[in-house]
C-alpha cells in the first residue's frame, strides 16, 4: 500500500516533467555509433536517438531552468545563498532522484535522463546542479546499490523525493584524491558506532539531514581498512565545522564536519565492514557522469551568451561575429562541446546497461571539465572587458566551470584511472 503510494507520487511527478511538451527534436536526435577502447565490435553500439520521455524531460526540465532558475543565478551567486525555494520545486520535479527506482521515492528514469537533467539545470545555475548532482549520485545511489531495504525505507526514500537533503564526506583536512589515507576512525561499542575525525569540503553538509561517510575501521590496512556509514546530521557529536568561501558555485555550501565521539546506531553500516573503499569508488563512477553534465550545462551557457554577445557588440563597423578569430572561438567552443557530450552520454548509456564504466566516466569528466574551462574561458574574452565585470554572466560561468577539475577527482585523478584502463588493454 505505502509502496503504491511512492509509485503514484513518482508517477505524478514523472507527469509533471512531462507536462504540456509536445514531441521535440534537435541536433542531439542524430544517430552515432561509438566502441570504447579494447572493447572491439562485440561492444554494443550506442545510439544516441534520445526516446520520446528523455526529450520531453529534457524540453520541460530546460523550461524550468529557463523561467525559475536561470533569472535567479546571478542574485545568488552574489549573495552566496543556498536556493532552498528552488531546490524545493526540483524536488517536486522528481529532479533529487532522477534515475532512482520509483519504489524508493525516485522518479524512477534512466541515467542518460539525470545526465539530460543535470545539464539543463546546470545551465541555469551551477551551484542547483551541484546540490542536485550531490543528493543524486553521491548520496542516494550508493544507498540503492550497496543498502538493505530498511536503509532504503528510512535513509533513501524521503531523500529520493527530495523531501531532505543528502551529502557524501570522503575528503578530509589531510586526504582528497588519498582517499585510503582518511584518519577519521569508527569504532563499534555495543550496539553503536562512534566516530571521530573531520571532513573536509563537504557540498551540502549545512543544510543536509544525512550524510552517507566513510571512516577506517581497521587501522594499517590502508583501503581495505575503510567502511562506509550513513550519519544522520543530528547525531549526536556531529557538528558542522569551517563553511568555505569559494571562487565558483557560490549558491552551493562547503563546509567541513566534525566528528567527536559521534555516535550512530551499528545498523548505519552501508555494505560490508572494509568495503567502503569499494562503496565510495563504485558511487564516484556515477557521480563523475553528473560532474561531466555539469560542465557541459555551464560550458553551453557560456557558449550560448558570447554567441549572442558576438551578434550584438560592433567592432571595426560591423558585429563581432563577423571576425573570423571571434568565428574561430566559436567553432572550437562547438566543436568541444559536442564532444563532451558524446563522452558523458557514453558513460552514462553504458551505467543503464549495467557495463562497467570507470574509465569512460573519467574520460567523460575528464574532457567535459577541462573543454568547459576552455569555453568559459574563450566565452569570457568574446566578451572583451565586459567579460571580466559583473554586468555579464561570462565571469560567473569561467569561475563555475573551474571546479569541475577538482572534485569527484581531480583532472590528474582521471587521467590515472584512464591510463590504467588504456595500459590493461
Ligand atoms: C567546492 C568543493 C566541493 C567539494 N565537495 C566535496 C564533497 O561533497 N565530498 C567530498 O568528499 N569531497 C568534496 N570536495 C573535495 C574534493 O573532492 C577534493 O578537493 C579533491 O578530490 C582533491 O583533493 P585535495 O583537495 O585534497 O587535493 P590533493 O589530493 O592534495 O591534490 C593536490 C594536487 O595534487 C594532484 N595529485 C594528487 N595525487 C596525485 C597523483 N597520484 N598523481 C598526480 N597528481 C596528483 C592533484 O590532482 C592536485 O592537483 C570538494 C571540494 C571543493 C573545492
């Protein structure tokens, strides 16, 4: 009966992505055929064909995107103010567990319709995309795959509909792309857990209800050492630390959070004890999907306003536009973008049909993150001096796209998972 009720709400929400849009195509309705690497001609084919639902998401979340969130981003960024109202409507888009089953309060599409999403919302706003991307991939995903149905009842479902907000702490003071190197330690004691240690750089932290952390449980065992836990927000001995003053994304919190003898109860367990390097790796090949949607909304957003920046602004008695180096930037921003694309819709195909795809996630944020740097970055110098100054969003987009090099891994990071992938063969 509760479960048929979750099914209806999801539906419901489903309908309303979908509502009012009428069948629509674009450029990205072109077929492809892409192999990956070593995986020759028995490797599926893709077909980049999106079906009619993920168009009609795509039109409706881009709708969204355009009438509530897009007017809103620069008053945000300005003001470094966490979107409550408009994370509250993405929620009742079904946009905080997009490709989690509708059983467990998702709205219950694919991958590919999350990357779709991801991107259309980034657009708007960087920082609704992190805070999406976050509750998403790094929180709820690794609580469907690696929870037990009562974890998934009490910690994924409300999360899932987006009624509470979810965070992900791997990093630390003194460990990022370390990871095994965490000191934060978990020890049972009957039947709890107590945790101590910091997190570092944790999105969402300030405003989330819980927080799916990783913490060594045997010491000198370096990965194998480390376990994954679902911490409730209000536990007792949890507190949030530092909140970060930031470059970009500045609507997104960032704090770190302090663990003094926390205690949580020994059913917050994700997984196997020392499988946690397992459970964070495993969520990260998903999470980097979404970072490479992020940098390709906030790539095209850039792209989007120089284009119409070099239509407008004259030079030497005529439009911008009509320069060949401006027509030159603007070929290669294309050119980029669509590739990134390509990238992180593989890496996302391939996740929906259960293929393995670490190294085509890396290579997707990988391309996506640096690509959407570069465009920002030529975005900002078609704007000339009204590039640098606040009076145009060119300045925000290049100081948005910067992150996405670093989190979830950074550029260097993904480079070592593709080159193991490459030198295996
Ligand atoms: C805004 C923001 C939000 C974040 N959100 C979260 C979050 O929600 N949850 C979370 O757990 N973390 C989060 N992080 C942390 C982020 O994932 C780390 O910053 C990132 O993984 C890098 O770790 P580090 O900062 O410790 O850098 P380090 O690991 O110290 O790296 C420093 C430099 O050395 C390079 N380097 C390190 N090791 C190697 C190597 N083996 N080979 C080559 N180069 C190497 C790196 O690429 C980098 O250039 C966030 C960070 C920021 C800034």
């Amino acid at each position: 009966m509760q479960n048929d009720d979750w099914n209806g709400a999801a539906r419901d929400r489903r309908s309303k992505i979908a509502n009012g849009v009428s069948a629509c195509s674009d450029v990205w309705a072109t077929r492809a055929r892409l192999t990956t690497l070593g995986q020759g001609d028995s490797f599926p084919r893709m077909d980049t064909e999106l079906t009619p639902e993920q168009e009609m998401l795509k039109k409706s979340v881009r709708d969204f995107a355009d009438g509530v969130i897009r007017p809103r981003a620069h008053e945000l960024d300005e003001k470094g103010e966490f979107p409550r109202a408009i994370v509250k409507q993405m929620a009742e888009l079904g946009l905080m567990g997009v490709a989690i089953p509708e059983r467990w309060g998702g709205a219950g599409l694919d991958a590919l319709s999350y990357v779709l999403a991801m991107e259309e919302i980034s657009r708007g706003c960087a920082s609704c995309g992190v805070i999406m991307s976050v509750n998403n991939s790094l929180y709820c995903d690794p609580i469907l795959k690696f929870g037990t149905d009562a974890q998934r009842e009490k910690w994924l479902t409300p999360y899932a509909r987006g009624e509470k907000l979810g965070c992900y702490a791997l990093s630390e003071p003194g460990s990022g792309s370390d990871a095994a190197a965490m000191k934060t330690v978990a020890k049972r004691s009957g039947n709890e857990w107590i945790l101590n240690g910091t997190k570092n750089f944790i999105t969402n932290a300030a405003e989330a209800n819980a927080c799916v952390l990783y913490a060594m449980t045997t010491m000198g065992v370096g990965h194998k050492g480390i376990s994954g836990f679902i911490v409730p927000m209000d536990a007792p001995g949890v507190r949030i630390g530092k909140v970060e003053k930031k470059l970009g994304i500045k609507a997104s919190s960032t704090c770190s959070i302090v663990l003094e003898d926390a205690r949580i109860s020994g059913d917050g367990l994700i997984g196997k004890e020392g499988e946690g390097f397992k459970v964070a790796m495993a969520t990260l090949d998903g999470g980097r999907i979404g970072i490479a949607a992020q940098a390709l909304g906030i790539a095209r957003a850039a792209l989007e306003e120089a284009l119409q920046y070099a239509g407008e602004r004259e030079a030497f008695g005529g439009p911008l536009n009509q320069l060949q180096a401006i027509q030159f930037m603007l070929a290669d921003c294309a050119t980029e973008l669509d590739a990134a694309r390509l990238l992180t819709w593989r890496a996302a195909w391939l996740k929906d049909r259960g293929v393995r795809h670490s190294q085509e996630s890396a290579m997707a944020k990988l391309y996506a993150s640096e690509a959407s740097s570069r465009i920002a970055n030529r975005a900002l110098q078609i704007h000339g001096g009204y590039g640098y100054v606040k009076d145009y969003a060119a300045e925000r987009h290049w100081r948005d796209a910067r992150i996405t090099e670093i989190y979830e891994g950074t550029s260097e990071i993904q480079r070592l998972v593709i080159a193991r992938g490459v030198l295996k063969g």
